[in-house]
C-alpha cells in the first residue's frame, strides 16, 4: 500500500517540516541557557513557538503554501493525538484536551503576530505568559528570546518558497544570554 506521503508531495513535505519544528523545539539550549521549562508545557510552548515561525512565513504566500500550512497544521495536532494517548490520556477526554490544545496554539499565534509587529512592549509579556508558564524568566532571558524570534522570522522571510514547499525548514541555535556567550567564546 502506497502512503499517503507518497502520493502527496505536501503531506510529505508538511511532515518534514513538522519534524523539523519538533527537533528545534528539543534543542537543549532553550531549557538548560534561556530556562525554558523542562516539561510537557514547555516543551509543548516551543513547538507551538516554531510552528508559528512556519506558519507566519507560509501566510504570506499564494497556494500551494497555504495548503502546506493546513497539512502541517494537522499533521502537528494529530501528533499531539498520539501523544496524548502515550502519555495515558483517556479516549473520551483526548478531544477535550486537543481542543484546549488548539485554542492555546491560535492565542499564541495571535500574541506572536501582535508582539513581531508592534515591538517588544507586547512581544516579551507573550514570551513570559506562553513560553515561560509559570516560570519568572528575567530580562536578559526575554531579550534574547525576542531577539531569536525576530531573527528567525526574518531567516524564514528570506528562504525561496520552493523550499518551504519541500518542507526543507531550518531555524538557527538556540538563543544564549550574552554572558555565556562570552564565557564559551574564551
């Protein structure tokens, strides 16, 4: 039986990109330099954070990008199914839970988009609130988050669309506080 992907360049391509995101999300470097928890929401916070790096490059284009960003949407929430069925999650209350899901992931959209087009002012609250829970980052934490999402959204307005398409994403390092850049750097 032939896949899905197979027969799909999108699919394919979507789900490349999911995992991409998602080898991202786990880089160490947000956890152990910037103090992003280390737990299901935070984990969770920094999928949702380069999902919507992805996203907001992909709605600025014409179809098929729209397409792709629909497939990696749900390819992305179907993954969030499964790992909420892993993790022991009842079949009556996965819905439930997917749902809140979705709606956590559309604020975050909505804060994001808001926090890149009018500055800092609005983009470190939404870092703190979404990405740091329950966590009180500092500012330079703040800082060099915003800076990584500036800079990222910037990297992705510059890659061809034709890669996107392919699903071939990439995102750079994960942000480091400018004294332990300077204490790698010796």
């Amino acid at each position: 039986m032939i896949s899905l992907a197979r027969r799909n360049p999108l699919q394919k391509a979507a789900e490349l990109a999911y995992r991409r995101v998602v080898d991202q999300a786990r880089q160490p470097g947000f956890f152990t330099d910037i103090g992003v928890p280390d737990t299901i929401d935070g984990r969770f916070e920094l999928i949702c954070l380069h999902a919507f790096l992805l996203l907001h490059r992909l709605k600025a284009e014409k179809p098929p990008a729209l397409q792709l960003g629909q497939r990696f949407f749900d390819a992305m929430f179907a993954d969030f199914d499964r790992s909420l069925r892993e993790m022991g999650t009842g079949d009556l209350s996965v819905g439930r839970h997917v749902k809140r899901m979705a709606q956590a992931f559309y604020g975050r959209i909505d804060a994001y988009e808001r926090g890149l087009s009018e500055g800092d002012g609005v983009l470190k609250p939404a870092l703190a609130r979404n990405l740091f829970g329950t966590m009180q980052p500092g500012e330079p934490e703040l800082a060099a988050v915003a800076r990584y999402l500036r800079h990222e959204a910037a990297r992705l307005r510059e890659r061809p669309v034709t890669e996107l398409l392919a699903g071939e994403i990439s995102f750079g390092d994960p942000p480091m506080l400018a004294a332990r850049q300077a204490a790698s750097a010796s």
